[in-house]
C-alpha cells in the first residue's frame, strides 16, 4: 500500500468527513481518495487505504438506519457518513 504524506492524510481525513450524509459512501469515498492521492491508481489501492485510516482510528462510518416503516410514505432508507 503506497504511503500518504501526513498532508494528504490530514486533507482525505477532513474531505471524507465534510462529505456528509450519503446513500452509499462506497464509490464517493474511492473518489476522494483519487482525487487527492494522485499516486493512487485503482480503486482496490484506494480501499486499502479507507480500511487503513479505519484501523488506525482516524476515521469511522456511521449509520444512521431508515425511520419506522410507514405504508403512506417511501420507504425509509439508511444512510451514512464518515465521522
């Protein structure tokens, strides 16, 4: 896994924590990661790095789970960010 210098880090970790709630954080995140490591160049390589400032506790995902189900209204659907 490529290193990150501790700017790249410092920057990913605030731009993943001012994406704010999503739908899906998967493909948003991969693209953060792109977009400010540019020794990065896959997705997988990308992900690794995500799991990795999980790990060290850097960053975590929170889940916020849909409302109670009501027939009259759209399903309620999760969402999550990274905090």
């Amino acid at each position: 896994m490529p290193e990150l210098t501790p700017d790249q880090e410092r920057e990913l970790v605030d731009a993943l924590k001012g994406l704010g709630w999503h739908l899906r954080l998967d493909g948003i995140s991969v693209g953060t990661v792109l977009a400010i490591c540019p020794d990065i160049n896959s997705d997988e390589m990308a992900e690794e790095i995500l799991n990795d400032l999980v790990q060290r506790g850097l960053v975590s995902q929170e889940i916020e789970h849909g409302t109670q189900l009501d027939t009259s209204k759209p399903m309620p659907l999760a969402r999550s960010r990274w905090i």
